[in-house]
C-alpha cells in the first residue's frame, strides 16, 4: 500500500498530497513545481481532482488546467488525475479526494492549489504526521507560520493551540473522522453559546468575535453552509481554543499563499504581506527544542490577528 522511503533519505512513510483545483492554472503548476523540488517528491504520491466548472467565466481557465494535466506531472512516485463530469464545488472536490485516499492510506496533506511551499515541507510535513500520530490532543499539522517573532529556544516546531492553518496542512484519517462526527453532533452550535467559549474567543482571539456572532444568529457564513457547520481552519481553531487541543505549526513558514490575487473562493484581493518562507533544503527536527508551553505565543498570535482585522477595515473603508 504506503511505500517505505529508501534510508539516507528519511525513514519515514509517505503520505500522499491531495489537490483539488478547477481554473487556475498557473498558481497549480507553481503549487506542483514547488512540490517536485523537495527531496521526498519522488516517494509521494498526488491526488489531483479537476472540478467541473460551473459556469462559462471558469471554462477558458479550466481548459487550460486540463491540458497541463493531460500532458503528464513528473517528479513524483505517482500521480492520480480525477476528471469530474459535474461540479462539486471546492467542498465536495475536497471530500471526492479524501475518499479516495483513504482507501489505501491513514493520513494526507491536503493543499489548494494557490500554495507554494518550501523545499523541506514534505520533510517536515512526514516527520510530523508519524510524530504525533498516537497523541490525541494534537488534531492536525499545518506548514503555515505567521510573520512574528515567536518566543522558543532555537526550535523550527512547536505546538500552538489557538491556531488552525489549512494553507498546505496534514491530518490523519482518524482524526479527522472524529471530528467530523464531532460537528455533525451539533457542538459547534451547543459551544458557542457558553460562557467559556466566549471568554476565551476574548482573551485569545478577539478577532474571531464578529463571526462567533455570525454562528450565534445561524448566519450562512464561511464556517456555515447550507445550514451546517463544516470542517474548515476557523471552526477548528474555535474547537482548539474551548477544548485545548494543539495543532503543529513550524516557528518559520513552509507556505506562502498566492490566493490574495482575488482569483479564489475566500481569499479575496488584499494586500496581503507574504512572510520569508523557509529557504533551508532539509528538515533537521531537535526533539529537545519542541516547546509544548504556548501561552507566550497565544498573545503574539492574539496580536497579529488583531492588526490584521482592523487593516482590513481600514481597506475597506478607503475603497468606498
């Protein structure tokens, strides 16, 4: 099924990368040519998904997708192509891929196709998901990392637990299965009407008030669609923050997104400051520097996103 990677590489399993994508065709050949330039490439397998377009305006991108698919991907063990006769919308392109991934594997990275990464994402990303794998306080792993300086010793991991990134993120199946069936039980609706849900939004993430009021009024919003809570990086940080569960997050970013071009779904155009991605070839983990004490980083984090908020504001008022 999973292949082991040959020693002198890393000792570690592969796991596959899902992509779902629809018209945009230059930010997937950039996603997939920083993939092929990492060293485990060649051990990892791509799932691709070609979503349908759903209306005319996406044909002429979706073409061109289509094409650079058909000619053929190079640089890595396998690469599986789905060609959807129906659109399914980035939601039920992304459900398509992990379906068929789980059918032969226990976890993936999963990555839309607007992400670079850096030359030691797969690395990092492996060495991670086989790391963590049995600690069940600890739901996923992301390659994103915020332009701060973050408090820690010297270490390129540590574990932040407000914080959710789906820019280029890894989960095991199980895991994620949980969650699902987590959220499907109503919690989000049931949490965020306590007390303590609240005051920790306060304290940690003030900035994801507005819309824990949007969920309050059963507004239709990013976390809610067709009247149900989904799976994305805002509801899982809301879980994060009420039930103190981590995620991994590298002190360096391994992604940058070029989604803010307003080229995507949620992303729309913004001038959005691109952090320094990670230059170094290898991953070198030093296990005695991973820093399991994120308080310090809760209000750095609590900081950033705060700024961010009200630049966005204030970009908003000055285009009107």
């Amino acid at each position: 099924m999973e292949t082991q990677v040959e020693p002198g590489v890393q000792n570690v399993i592969c796991a596959p990368v899902a992509i779902a994508t629809l018209n945009r065709y230059l930010h997937l050949k950039a996603c997939i040519d920083s993939l092929a330039a990492n060293k485990l490439a060649p051990y990892t397998e791509i799932f691709i998904s070609l979503d349908f377009p759903p209306t005319p305006k996406y044909e002429s991108g979706y073409r061109q997708v289509k094409a650079y698919l058909e000619a053929g991907i190079q640089g890595f063990k396998q690469v599986h192509v789905f060609y959807q006769n129906e659109n399914l919308g980035p939601g039920g392109n992304g459900r398509f891929l992990m379906r068929k991934i789980e059918e032969r594997f226990d976890k993936y990275i999963s990555t839309e196709d607007d992400n670079i990464f850096s030359q030691n994402f797969l690395e990092y990303m492996n060495w991670a998901l086989k790391r963590y794998e049995d600690n069940e306080d600890i739901i996923g792993v992301t390659g994103y990392s915020q332009d701060v300086c973050w408090h820690h010793t010297g270490s390129s991991v540590q574990i932040l637990n407000n914080e959710y990134n789906a820019w280029g993120s890894g989960i095991w199946i199980h895991k994620r299965n949980k969650l699902i069936s987590i959220f499907e039980a109503g919690y989000m609706d049931s949490a965020v009407r306590k007390k303590s849900f609240f005051i920790k939004l306060l304290t940690k993430r003030p900035d994801l008030i507005p819309e824990w009021l949007r969920l309050i009024r059963g507004k239709e919003t990013v976390t809610r669609r067709n009247g149900k809570i989904i799976l994305c990086d805002v509801t899982l940080t809301m879980y994060m923050l009420l039930e103190n569960k981590y995620s991994i997050m590298p002190t360096v970013t391994k992604v940058n997104n070029k989604g803010w071009d307003g080229s995507g779904l949620n992303c729309s155009e913004f001038d959005y400051d691109q952090p320094e991605m990670d230059s170094s070839r290898d991953w070198l983990p030093l296990e005695k520097d991973i820093i399991f004490d994120a308080s310090s980083n809760a209000r750095i984090l609590k900081k950033y996103f705060c700024k961010i908020k009200i630049k966005r504001l204030k970009n908003r008022i000055c285009k009107k």
